[in-house]
C-alpha cells in the first residue's frame, strides 16, 4: 500500500506496474462501500490488467478502505473525489491516463473527466446508466443513510439497501462515514460539457442492473460513446463478469462494433 495526501487527507493506493514494463496506464475507482481489493483485486480485475500489460492504480476513496474517514457530509462533495483523483495522478507524475470507474466511482471518474477532460485517455463508466442524468446524489429522507446507521440491519425492508448495509458490513467499513458521504447534494452533471467531452466512453452496465438505467442512453451523451450490456447481471455480479471484462478490453483496443457507437 502507498498513500498521499488530498485536501489534507491521508489516502491509500496500488500501484501495480507489470514485471518488464507496461503499454498504458489505467486508474481504478471502487464504488460505495466498497475499496479498492474488494471492488478491483478479488474481482480478477488486478490481475487480468497485469496480464494484458497495463499498470493499474487503484484508489481507496475518501471514507473507504484504508484511507481516512472524515464524519462531515460536505468533505464528500463529488468535486472533492474528483480532485482526489487528479492529485493521485499529480502524484505519480501522470499527465494522461486511462480511468474506470464503477457504481459511485463511475461518478466519481466522470467529474474527475469533466473537471480535467486532457488528463483523460478512454473513459469507462460501469454501473452507471441514463438514470445518471439530472440525477441527484440525495434522495428524499436519505434511506442509504438511514440504512447504514440502523442499530439492526434485519430492519432494512429495501432489498438495495439491505444489500449495500451487509456489503459495508462485511468489508468492516466506516459506516458513519458512508452515511455522511450520502449527506451530500451534488448538483447535476453538466450534459453540455459531456457532449464536448473529446475522449472515447464506455458505459457497461448488467442486465438487471435496474438502478442503473440503460447504458446506451448515457452514452448517447458523448462525442464518442460506446454502450454494452451485459446480459443475465445485476450491479453487484456484472463487475466481476467476464463479459464485463471483454467489453472492457475491446474498447481500449478500440474493437467494440459499430452499433455502440455514438
């Protein structure tokens, strides 16, 4: 593990490059709940980049993991994470690179591209569908929040919430920092600035991942967007899928067929 330091908080990484060099570099950011070995390393993803010779970098972020976990809601602001991203990459020296995020990392890695469009190769949003539009970070009462400080988590009825609860539980995460991070409003993203954004975008989602939306409407939303969906997946197993990983590799070798294109 390595760290550094943004907006004065202490933050952990890997930084895995392949014995005898590598052809590209590519930033990894974990969804809610998650970390960086559960949501990258147990998943095959570490080592399926290492076998394609690519160096990946994968971040804990703020609140997950092994990096620190402020209480206060407004330390969560998506603006904040998106710089968290672009001061790894200053600290590593990397003026460009390839960035993955999944879930709420997806957001993560596309206002880090908003914010910083020419540090950006290929861009890929997993998880994420149209329902990331106009979307905001803050639902009515804040039942995630609610969820993650319940004093017994057999009372959490919603079956997303009860999964993300058990999933924060297992992986003995911060669960008063996963309930501030859930305080934030952010606004929505800038559909403008998504039209202008210059790189290529892959937005691959499961099948039944039904709180993502369909991945060709966001990715209707880019200059150069490619959608997949990977059949028979919901949220949580379309990560580790092997076509999710396909769909992956074919877009950074630039072999996805046409019809994703937008």
């Amino acid at each position: 593990m390595s760290t550094f330091t943004s907006d004065g908080l202490r933050l952990a990484y890997d930084d895995i490059a392949p014995a005898g060099g590598h052809e590209r570099t590519i930033i990894l950011i974990h969804g809610f709940s998650s970390n960086r070995h559960e949501g990258w390393r147990r998943t095959g993803w570490y080592a399926a980049f290492e076998r394609r010779r690519i160096r990946c970098i994968a971040l804990d972020q703020r609140g997950h993991g092994e990096s620190a976990k402020p209480h206060e809601p407004e330390a969560y602001a998506r603006a904040s994470l998106a710089r968290d991203v672009i001061a790894l990459m200053d600290e590593l020296g990397l003026g460009r690179a390839d960035v993955f995020g999944y879930s709420m990392g997806a957001r993560t890695a596309l206002a880090t591209a908003l914010a910083a469009p020419e540090r950006i190769n290929h861009l890929i949003l997993g998880g994420v569908g149209g329902k990331l539009i106009g979307e905001r970070a803050l639902p009515a009462g804040n039942p995630m929040a609610e969820a993650m400080l319940a004093a017994d988590p057999d009372t959490i009825t919603e079956p997303m919430l009860r999964s993300f609860r058990q999933f924060a539980d297992e992986q003995g995460e911060d669960r008063q920092a996963l309930a501030a991070m859930t305080g934030v409003t952010n606004p929505p993203f800038d559909t403008a600035a998504m039209a202008d954004f210059p790189s290529p975008v892959l937005v691959v989602a499961g099948q039944r991942d039904d709180g993502a939306g369909d991945p060709e409407e966001l990715a209707a939303r880019f200059l150069d967007g490619h959608a997949v969906t990977v059949p028979g997946c919901d949220h949580f197993s379309a990560i580790p899928h092997a076509l999710t990983k396909a769909a992956v590799f074919d877009f950074l070798d630039g072999l996805l067929d046409d019809p994703y294109a937008r």
